[in-house]
C-alpha cells in the first residue's frame, strides 16, 4: 500500500513523526559539532552515550515510519522515552528551582511534547501500518471476540 492510499491521520501522524525526529538528528548533529564529544559534558555517562546513540537512533526512526514498518512507531516510543527521561534527569533540579526555564521553546519542552504526542499514537500507528492503514481492521467485530 502507498502513502497517499493510507488514511489522513496515519499519514499525517507518521509526518509529524518524521519531522520530529529529523530535527532531532540535526539537533544532536549539531551538537556533536559544536561540542565534539564532550557535548553533554553536563550529564552523567550513561546520559552522555544516549544523547550520542540518538543520533542514529533518531534518523533510524524516521526512516522506519517513511519506510511504513510497522516496528517504527514502537521503536519511536522508545526513543522518545528514553529521550525525555535523560533529559528530566539532567534538567530536573533547574526545574524545580526555576520552573519558567521549562517553559523555553528549546530543550525540555519540545521534546516532552513531542514525546507525549509519539507515546499514546505509537501503538494505533503500528497498527495501522500493519494493516496497511486501517485500523478498524485490527480490531476483532464482537462477533469475532466471542
């Protein structure tokens, strides 16, 4: 099945996907530039290897969505999980100090919406690219069930 024969949400979800975590590559690119590989000197080691290990998770997410498999939209989920628990971790305590740092347009914020946006669509969107688009397919009539 194309993009364009799937439904409007599917494509429009996996769109956002895609823009997501293109602009998470390039931000992390960025930062591997700039900072080398001491970039997240701040954060703790573990911390440090995730952020770095995002920039192939990131780009292998997007690719998996325009790609349409079906493993993309969990594999998202994951990423973004993990991204945003390094993150609260790292920028918890400025937080809790001053909570209008959490209200910038860059950081913590976007990527905690982003994150909410991808964890509850991720499972109806691997879904519909299982079933080629049509979610209501996956889902057993009553008359099935029984």
């Amino acid at each position: 099945m194309r993009w364009g024969d799937r439904p409007v949400w599917v494509r429009c979800t996996a769109a956002v996907y895609v823009v997501g975590f293109l602009e998470g590559t390039g931000a992390h690119g960025y930062f591997l530039v700039t900072g080398g590989l001491d970039a997240y000197g701040y954060a703790p080691l573990p911390v440090q290897l995730l952020f770095h290990g995002l920039l192939l998770l990131d780009p292998l997410a997007a690719l998996m969505i325009i790609r349409a498999r079906p493993g993309g939209p969990l594999l998202a989920a994951v990423v973004m999980f993990a991204d945003v628990v390094g993150n609260c971790h790292v920028a918890w305590s400025t937080v809790m100090t001053h909570p209008t740092a959490f209200l910038r347009p860059i950081g913590l914020l976007p990527i905690t919406l982003f994150a909410v946006f991808v964890l509850p669509t991720a499972f109806p969107l691997r879904r519909a690219l299982a079933s080629g688009g049509d979610i209501e397919a996956c889902v057993p009539s009553p008359a099935e069930a029984r």
